[in-house]
C-alpha cells in the first residue's frame, strides 16, 4: 500500500471540516504536514500591550495585600525562530522604563 502525502491545500480542505477548538497545528503535525508560520505585525501583536491590575495573596508576612496596577507588555514574535517573553511593568514607573527605552534606541541609532 502506498503512502499518500496531503497537500497544504488538500489539508486546508479537511480543516474546514475540524471543529473550531481544534488545534490546526497539531493535527497537521500528526498527519506528518508543517503549516506555515504567520506571524503578525509588530503593531498587531502590541495592540495587546494594556493594563493589568494584581493583587498579591494574603501572607503572614503581608496580611494586607494592596492591588498594583501594571502596564502589560505581551510576548512578541519577531520570526519562526525568536520572539521575546511578555512582561509587566509598575504603571507608575512605566513612562520613566519607556523613556529609557527611547533614550537608548536614540542613542545607538536603533
């Protein structure tokens, strides 16, 4: 019996037909296929980039949690092979890190 490959069309197809929690992914990897990575743009990716407010548990040592607000800074995906972590930032001193930020890009012509 011989092997029969699907394409990328023909599984686009069968994927249609694949509930819409499925993960596409992984089901094209189990039937030996690699989806292409799209990766979105940098704008869209840190549209995500918002507000989070935390509060940490209560402790012997903290019984009195107080809530914190933070600017939230997703994981970004640069290529198929590199991206960056997500992380938080304590909203009041948010602009200083970003202005920072700038100062150093603007210093090194990036």
């Amino acid at each position: 019996m011989a092997d029969s490959v699907m394409t990328l069309e023909q599984f686009e197809e069968f994927a249609k037909t694949l509930p819409e929690d499925v993960d596409r992914r992984k089901v094209a990897k189990a039937m030996g296929l690699e989806l292409p990575v799209v990766i979105p743009e940098l704008s869209e990716q840190l549209a995500e980039a918002g507000l989070v407010t935390h509060t940490p548990k209560e402790t012997k040592r903290n019984p009195n949690p107080q809530e914190t607000l933070y600017v939230a800074v997703p994981s970004l995906k640069l290529d198929p092979n590199n991206g960056t972590r997500g992380f938080w930032v304590k909203a009041s001193v948010a602009r200083r890190v970003a202005e920072r930020i700038l100062a150093i890009c603007d210093d090194n012509s990036l």
